[in-house]
C-alpha cells in the first residue's frame, strides 16, 4: 500500500528531497557539475557545447534505457529548482519578505490592483492608466492625449486610495448616467448632518464621455447617487466652480 497518499503535500515534499539526493548522487559518482546537466537541456539558451559534448561521451557508455534516465537529468534538476523557489515564497528567506511589512509597497500595489479593475469593469473601451506611487500622494491630477487615436489617459492617485476610498465603498458615483470614478475623498465636518449620523465628503471624481476624460467642474447642488448598493447616498455637489463635490452618505 502506498504510504501518505492522504498528504499529498508530504508526498510531494518527501518526492523532491529524494530527487534532490539522487541527483546530488550522480553528479558526484560521474563527475558531473551543473553545467553539464544545463548543457544537455535543449531549452537552456547558454548551453556550454563543450559541457554538452562530454556528458553525451558519458550518455554513449550505456545502453538506450539507461541513456533515457540520463535525459531526464535536466528536467528533474529543473523539477527540484522549481519546488525549492515555491518553498521559499513567503518565507524569511524570500526576497520580497520584507514586503509585507512596508505599509507603502502593499498600498500601493492594492491600489494599482483595485482601481485599474474599476477601470476595466465600469470603462473597458477607455485606455487609463493609473499611476500611484509616494510622488502621487498629494492631490489627483489626470493627463490624457486627446489628439491620438486611443486618446491614452493617466490618472495619478494617491497610494492611500484603496484605503480612503476603496474599502469604504466610495469608489463609483453615477452622474449624468455613467458611472464616475471618484479619485480621493476628503471627510467633512457639517454639524446638522453629523447629528443625524451622515458623514459628509468632499472627492474628486472622473467622468468618461467618448473616451475622453473629465475631472467635474460643477455649480449649484446636485443629487448624486453611489453605484454601490451597500449605501444609501445623498448629497451635494460644491457650490462654486472647482474639481471637486460633496457627498453626503448615509
């Protein structure tokens, strides 16, 4: 009966320490280095010819059979890199350990993830790039090429956005029936809302018409509606002319 086939990640494991030893074992009963097994895989893009020539006078002392176990030298050397790398993701070892540790790489990459979905979901057909990095925290800016074809956009955000904005659920507003981007958020203090447990915000929001976009410029109070239907919405748009608008959420 074979042994542990109810830990299959044991068996894989116990596989590769034992395909470990039997190479390590035939390299040093031939002779052989890394280089000789890198220069029998046809794969290798550098392969050292004069490598590649002694291990096939190696190979030429046996029969076929034995010459078939040879071959398979360079993809189980191969199998056991691949395993020992996958080993050492997300341990001390690995080079990006660090990585969870810095409040800035991870909120930054969740922002580039979770805002070029937003894009890619509410505007496929829009070329928009989003650039955020430490240079961008201040306020948003967008540029865009709107004599080319593609009319290629960037949208520079602050790193912050995923946690400002994103997990709150303030990322979508729909004005003028489309759904608008809303790039940052600013919470704002109105005593008569507060004492009704509304929260108020001031945000930036992109619109897209055509491809091109448009941060708002928008006078007068307007009713806007959050495309998330995990909120009720009301609110308000800046009186005066300026990129930005107040939302006031319930």
């Amino acid at each position: 009966m074979i042994k542990n086939l109810d830990n299959p990640k044991y068996v894989k494991h116990m596989a590769f320490l034992k395909a470990h030893d039997v190479l390590h074992f035939n390299m040093q009963e031939f002779g052989l280095d890394i280089e000789h097994i890198r220069a029998s895989d046809y794969n290798y893009a550098h392969r050292d010819q004069k490598k590649r020539e002694e291990f096939d006078k190696l190979k030429s002392c046996f029969d076929y059979s034995m010459q078939q176990f040879f071959e398979g030298m360079p993809k189980l050397y191969e199998a056991v890199r691949k395993h020992r790398k996958e080993m050492q993701k997300g341990s001390m070892i690995c080079s990006t350990f660090m990585d969870q540790y810095d409040i800035w790489k991870s909120a930054i990459a969740d922002t580039k993830k979770w805002s070029q979905i937003w894009w890619n979901e509410n505007h496929p057909r829009t070329s928009c790039k989003v650039k955020c990095d430490k240079t961008t925290l201040g306020k948003m800016r967008m540029e865009q090429n709107k004599d080319s074809y593609w009319k290629e956009a960037k949208l520079f955000i602050s790193p912050l956005w995923y946690h400002k904005v994103y997990k709150k659920g303030l990322d979508t507003v729909q004005y003028l029936g489309r759904p608008c981007f809303v790039a940052d958020v600013k919470k704002v203090e109105i005593a008569r809302l507060s004492a009704d447990s509304i929260n108020a915000y001031k945000c930036n929001i992109v619109s897209v018409k055509a491809g091109e976009l448009t941060v708002f410029e928008i006078c007068g109070w307007h009713p806007i509606r959050l495309a998330r239907e995990d909120h009720m919405l009301m609110a308000m748009v800046g009186h005066r002319l300026r990129q930005s608008m107040q939302l006031v959420l319930s």
